[in-house]
C-alpha cells in the first residue's frame, strides 16, 4: 500500500483494555503489508491483560517499544507517523488522548497525531461507558478523530471469535483508508465479501 506514493508509516498501540486480539491481530497484518512501515507500543497494562486473556503480545526491541520510552522517534512532531491505530484503546488511553494529558508514548504519539493533522483511530473496548468516557469520544469525534467501538456485526454469521476480530480489524482498517477483505460487507441487503 503506497501512501502519496511512499510507505505508510503507521503506529499501532496495545493498551489495557480487554481485547488485546484486536491489536495483535492487525500488527500481524500490518508487518505483512507492502507499503506499510508499522511501529508497536504495548503498554505495561496490555502486558496484564494480554497474559489474563492468554495473548502472546509482540516482544520489545526493533520496532516495538514500551509505553515509557519517548526516544521512539514518532514521538516528535518532526517523524509524525502517517496515521495510528490504538488498538484496544483504554479508557484510561482515551482520557489521556483527549485531554492531552501525554504521559505515557502512547498518549504522547496521539498527540502528534492531532497537532500534525494524522489520522488517528480509537478501537475502544469497553461496556457499558460512563458519561465521562462519552463526553471523551465525542470531543476527540468532533476534531476529526474515528472512535471505533469493538462491535462485531453479525450479519456475516461470524463461525468463531477470529471473525468477530478480523470485522473489527478491518472496520479499523478502513478508518486508516487501508483496504482489505477482512470481513464480510452489507450490500442491498446481504453481505459481501
């Protein structure tokens, strides 16, 4: 996938939410995609929650770093990534986010996101929201940010948990304007692929 004609440089973020599939599963497709650069933050609450939902998460080193480490160079303005996935995305990451609050790479990388103008797409992962987490997603909604809520449709009669993955993946995916076939689309009434 060319981006203006480059590769697409992309930051994909793992955080503390349930769901730290999601994530993995589009870094593994991310990585297998020409045109695409892909850089990882796994966060040290992924790290939990991947262990608990029994996860492998990517190991640290060449272009996966902690949550702590601001030497990643998407941390600066001037290697702004093309766009970033957080993915699942906290309500503790999307607190962060939305109120600028960048103390951690995760949350700093988002805010590079939005003073350079860079896409960026939330998978949030979380049931039911408070009016607190509502008001976050609508402010972040409204200055251009994709608040993805991890909602599988059903309408394609997912057979297993991996497809209910990959048609949240590939919801994501076509808020990065990435194309994919990852999931099965709504189409004057039935689904395609």
């Amino acid at each position: 996938m060319a981006f203006l004609g480059l590769v697409m440089k992309i930051v994909l973020a793992i955080t503390g939410a349930s769901g730290t599939a999601y994530g993995t599963r589009a870094l593994a497709l991310l990585r297998g995609m020409e045109g695409v650069e892909v850089s990882a933050i796994v966060s040290n609450g992924a790290v939990a929650v991947a262990k608990a939902e029994g996860v492998a998460l990517p190991g640290f080193g060449k272009g996966v770093y902690r949550e702590g480490d601001f030497s990643a160079p998407f941390a600066s303005g001037s290697r702004a990534p093309d766009a970033m996935l957080v993915a699942p995305c906290s309500l503790k990451t999307l607190s962060a986010i939305a109120n600028g609050y960048s103390d951690t790479l995760v949350s700093r990388s988002a805010e590079v996101c939005l003073k350079e103008g860079r896409k960026l797409v939330l998978v949030i992962r979380e049931t039911p929201l408070s009016p607190i987490a509502l008001e976050n997603m609508l402010k972040l909604s409204r200055i251009g940010v994709a608040i993805l809520p991890a909602s599988p449709g059903f309408y394609s009669k997912p057979g297993s948990v991996q497809d209910m993955v990959d048609f949240v993946v590939g919801k994501a995916f076509d808020s990065l304007g990435i194309g994919n076939s990852l999931y099965k689309r709504w189409m004057n009434g039935k689904e395609k692929n």
